[in-house]
C-alpha cells in the first residue's frame, strides 16, 4: 500500500510540474506505448529559421534530459520528420514527461509538457538469472533464478507476470545442474543434486513429479532427448539414464574420445559429444550418436573440423548446426552435411538460436541482435535493444529477452520483429 500511495504522490507531482508550465505554439500529443518503446508525435513547427527538433525526458517533472541524436545528418534536422521512438527510457520506472523544441537560428518554439504513465510495466526480475527456457506448450518461460538460493520460477507470457509460487532447487555444487527436456509431451526440468539424484520438476506447474537415483556421478556432460531418456558421457563411456524406468543402461562407443559437453539435436534425434579443449589434441573432432526412437544408441562418428585455438563450437539448438570460428573466418557447420558457409559474422556469439528461416545471434561487440538468413547465414538485419541480453527467444513474430538491468535485477522485453 506505501508502495502504492508513493507512486500515486509521484505522478500527482509529475502532472502538477506540467500544469505550472504555460502552454506554448509546438504542439505534443499524448504519447502511445508500442511493445517496450514510447511513441511521440508532434505537429510539424511553424518557424522560418528552424534548424533541428529537441526531445527532452524527465522521469521526476524536474530535471530533463535531451534524448534524440543532435547532429546534421540525423532525423532532428527535417521539419517534416515529427515522430521519435523513445527505447531508451529507464527500465523499472512507470512515469515520465515529454517536451520538445523547435530551435531556430534566433527563435525557438517549446511543447507543453506531456506526462505519461506506462501502461504495460513488466515486473522486474529479483536476482542473477541463471537460464530460462521457453514452454511451447503452455506459452511460458520457465527461469532459474539465484536470489539467496536457486529458484525455479514461470513467467507467462499472455499476462506477463511472474508465477507468485517459487520451488527451491540446488545448484550449489560443482557437480550439480539443471536441463530441460520433454517426456509425454510436457516439458520438465532436470536437476542434479550432489546427493546422486536427479529430481523432476514440471516446468510450467513447478511441482516436483519424480526422482531418479544414481551411481555416483561427478560434474559430467548430460543431455535429454525428447522421450525422457537422459544422457551421460563420462570417461568416454555413454551412460543411457531411462526416464520411465530410472534404469542406467551402458554404451561403450567404438571411439574412445573424453567429452565435456554434450548436445541432442532434437530435429534429427542425433547426440553430439564434443570436448572443447583443443590444445589436448591434435585435431578438434565432434563424435556422433545416432539414435533409434527409443533413444538407444545405434551407431556413431567422429568427424574432425577446422577450428582455431581461441573459440570452441557454439551449438544451435534443435538442428545440425555449429557455430565455428575456422582459420579462414566465423562459419556454420552443417553436421548432416560437413559443409561450413560463410557468415557475416565477425566472431562467437554469446547467444544463437534457429528459428524457422532465420538464425538470431549476440556478441557483447554491440548491444543489438543480428538476424541472418537460415539458407545462406548473410545478414538482415540488426535490432537494437536497450538491456544487455542474458536470455532470448523468438515466438509468433515477437522477440522475447531477459536483459540485465543492474546485478541485482533483470527485466523482461519482447520485440516485434
């Protein structure tokens, strides 16, 4: 309730800062919210010497701050332009006020201020996110959050909240992780406790559904395919970990080849295992299981790839593809095919996913996402976002990110695309 009264004082004081200043001849409308910017529109300046528009913000009625790029070559400088997308407003904050300037050679003309409360303030993210993965079937994300311990929390995206329930999970050891997979249809979270046990949790729900006792295993690559069939790879053994029956079956590869991660590509039901530390070996090579639809082992392969010492393979989900930083540039593996294409790109991403035809990636170089082209790799184009991304996905056009606000929050966006 203080919260709120607060925040009430706070616009009451915005909208009377706007009220004590005179009305004058450039004329402001009512900003509209868009997804995650705020659209300003203003009547076209009638003044014989103008030279370029000011946009100013203030998110306290007091002090402003000139908001637009100021430069000859910029939108400023043409009369006609009267249209600004703010997207670089402060996140965590609902209210705000507008002005702008016509700026002549000697005269200059000044809007009314114009308040404005956002409509759509998605809550922020209380913590260090750790991961989030999208639930196709329910139409949420499921986030793993450290805030005082491991949290597993939902966030739906039609009403874009927070679930009010949390499950507490562990991730608190070296050995410990968490992945998620599918089984009957429903996607789970796996966690890996140093306890040797391997508990279930629903992702959309939280409610924890089962767990899987273990041998003891140590901090080793996992994976999980589509029908719950979980994944070991360790001293160059697979271990096959059954999500029906918790029986550990074991597959001794033809290959002796000792991996540290570990992938399944769900659209060709093959399991990659790489090892990402070259200098112990003379080639780079990417060992292959082929699996039946049971996910039992069928055959395998190891295939040696082009690789320089600085980066190791960035895997796509859900397809066949690496990202590759060769001797000759960045390139896409094809692993069905063994062919690399040329890209655009001039390093690793952090980021990479594969939807439909387009293929979405990240660097920390600049603070936008690259979309390339999924039949050639060239590039589209750049969308800029206003947080730096730890998470992002790609659903019914819109792009979906957790971005860091500070180290101790992070704050949901979508992106129309």
């Amino acid at each position: 309730m203080k919260k709120i009264i607060i925040s009430l004082f706070a616009l009451l004081l915005l909208v009377s800062s706007c009220k004590k200043d005179k009305l004058q001849t450039l004329v402001l409308h009512t900003p509209q919210q868009v997804e995650n910017t705020i659209v300003l529109n203003w009547e076209q300046a009638n003044i014989s010497d103008f030279k370029y528009y000011l946009i100013w913000r203030s998110s306290d009625g007091f002090s402003y701050t000139v908001i637009n790029d100021i430069t000859p070559t910029s939108d400023a400088y043409h009369r006609g332009i009267t249209t600004f997308v703010d997207n670089t407003y402060p996140p965590g904050k609902n209210n705000f006020c507008y002005k702008i300037n016509a700026v002549g050679e000697v005269n200059k003309l000044e809007s009314q201020f114009t308040c404005y409360q956002i409509e759509h303030l998605i809550p922020l993210l209380k913590g260090t996110l750790q991961d989030a993965h999208y639930i196709d079937e329910t139409n949420k994300v499921s986030v793993i959050v450290n805030d005082y311990g491991y949290k597993l929390k939902a966030f739906d995206l039609e009403t874009e909240q927070y679930s009010l329930k949390e499950t507490q999970i562990s991730l608190h050891s070296s050995s410990s992780w968490c992945l998620w997979g599918k089984y009957n249809g429903k996607t789970e979270l796996y966690n890996y406790d140093s306890d040797w046990t391997i508990y279930v949790y629903e992702a959309s729900t939280l409610q924890q559904i089962a767990s899987i006792q273990l041998a003891h295993f140590g901090p080793d690559p996992f994976a999980i395919n589509n029908t719950g069939m979980i994944y070991r790879h360790s001293s160059s053994d697979l271990h096959l970990i059954s999500r029906i029956t918790h029986e550990c079956t074991l597959y001794q590869p033809t290959n002796i080849f000792f991996a540290n991660r570990l992938y399944y590509n769900s659209k060709d039901n093959l399991l990659y295992a790489i090892n990402v530390y070259k200098i112990f070996y003379d080639d780079f090579k990417i060992q292959t299981f082929i699996l039946d639809d049971n996910g039992n082992v069928t055959g395998e392969e190891m295939y040696s790839i082009d690789l320089d010492l600085d980066n190791y393979p960035l895997y796509i989900e859900k397809s066949s593809l690496f990202a590759v930083s060769t001797s000759s540039g960045i390139k896409i593996l094809d692993m069905n095919t063994k062919t690399y294409h040329n890209t655009n790109l001039t390093r690793i991403p952090n980021l990479i996913l594969l939807d439909n035809s387009y293929l979405y990636t990240y660097d920390q170089s600049s603070r936008s996402i690259n979309q390339l082209s999924a039949e050639n790799y060239s590039l589209i184009k750049s969308i800029p976002l206003r947080l730096v991304p730890v998470k992002f996905f790609v659903n019914n056009g819109y792009l979906f990110y957790f971005g860091q606000h500070d180290k101790d929050y992070h704050i949901f966006e979508k992106i129309k695309l």
